[in-house]
C-alpha cells in the first residue's frame, strides 16, 4: 500500500529563510503525490499537486517541490519563509483506485520565528 | 469561489450518544469523502462515497458509521454510539470528474469531543 514518511515533526524557521520539508514516499508505480497545508483551526489546503511531467512544480503561496524517483521524494521548498506561513503541512499520496482516497504523512509542523 | 461548508464546526456529546456530522459538497461534484484527524496524529481516510454508495471505507469505518447524501446536497456522517475515541476532527472533502488528478476539496472540519 502506498504511505508517504514525513521525518520532521518540528521545524523552526526565521523570516526570510529558506525552507525544504521533507516527504518520502512508498509506492512501486508513479504515485501522485500533494502536499497540503494546514493552519490553526483550519481545513486542508492544496498546495501542489504532481502527476506525471516536469519533476519540478510550481503551487501556491511561493511553494514549489520537486519529485525525485532516485530518492523516492517529494520535498517542498520555499526561497523565503513569512511569518503567515506557520502551518502544519502534510504530505499525501494518492491510492490509485477508484475510490481515490488520500494518504497522509504525519506532518511537519513548522515554526517561524521574527 | 466554492467551497465545501461543515457543520457544526464544534459538537460535544455525551459517550454513547449518536452524532450527525453535515457537509455541503461543491455543487458540482461527483465524489464525497470523510477524514478524521485525532489531535496530533496525521489525517485518516474513513470512507468514500459515489453514485449513492461507498466506493471504499477504512477499517476504522465500522458498523458504528453510516453515511447519506439525504437530499443531493447535503452528505452526513453519523455515529450511532459514540465512544471516547472517536473524538478528532472531521473533514469533509469532495472532487469532481473521475481522474486521479482532480483535487480533494476540504471543509474546514468538525471537531468531535466526545465526554
């Protein structure tokens, strides 16, 4: 079955830094992979979404991450963190059924400090 | 822009009573689902929902739970005896068209105590 491993619980940031949370996944085909965020009280966000093409796609809110089937990843990074973006942020998989419910990492919590 | 809606945002109850969790699904969508998130731990599927029947439900999903599209609109969730662990956030999602690639829409949950 497919899972995504997020190894990071906490990140702390400042602003203006850059950012990477990590996310690796386990499933033997092509999976698609997202990356949602999630704010204080919130619901889920999509951030970015992959599929298939450029291993390098461009989401919302400055986001961006990048597929590596070498390294069976999914990182999303951020030139330059700002203090709004203070989430939890989950990594999922997508269960190629038909049914296509999502699978969650446990999510990295990151901080950002002024 | 639309949006899935939830209701209650916050519900308590009593252990062993039965709760009825509300969701309104993008008009257009064809797809419905139901997540929970147990404070501190990663969201989990329960069930999904097309055509008026389950198309998968998770081993969490057991006979305590049902889910109902009543009137085209709306899509509950309920819980006909509620236990101390069912307390957790509820997420309402749906998609449109058929494809892997349409997105998951969420609501912005129900969080569930249950006393």
């Amino acid at each position: 079955a497919q899972s995504v491993t997020q190894p990071d619980i906490h990140i702390t940031v400042s602003e203006g830094a850059s950012l990477e949370l990590r996310c690796n996944y386990s499933y033997g085909a092509t999976p698609y992979l997202f990356w949602y965020v999630q704010s204080p009280g919130q619901g889920l966000q999509l951030l970015l979404k992959y599929f298939s093409g450029d291993t390098l796609v461009q989401g919302i809110k400055g986001f961006e991450a990048e597929f590596k089937r070498s390294q069976s990843s999914f990182n999303l990074r951020k030139p330059s963190v700002h203090w709004s973006d203070a989430a939890e942020y989950f990594c999922a998989v997508i269960n190629t059924g038909t049914a296509s419910k999502l699978t969650f990492g446990t999510g990295t919590r990151l901080q950002v400090t002024l | 822009e639309p949006e899935v809606t939830q209701t209650p945002s916050h519900q308590v109850t009593q252990m062993g009573q039965e709760v009825i969790l509300r969701c309104v699904p993008i008009s257009n969508h064809l797809y419905f689902y139901w997540y929970r998130q147990i404070l501190g731990q990663k969201v989990e599927f329960l069930v999904s929902f097309y055509n008026n029947e389950i198309s998968e439900k998770s081993e969490i999903f057991d006979d305590q739970f049902s889910v109902e599209r009543p009137d085209g609109s709306n899509f509950t969730l309920k819980i006909r005896s509620t236990k101390l662990e069912d307390s957790a956030m509820y997420f309402c999602a749906s998609r449109g068209g058929q494809g892997n690639f349409n997105e998951q829409f969420f609501g912005p949950g129900t969080r569930l105590t249950v006393l």
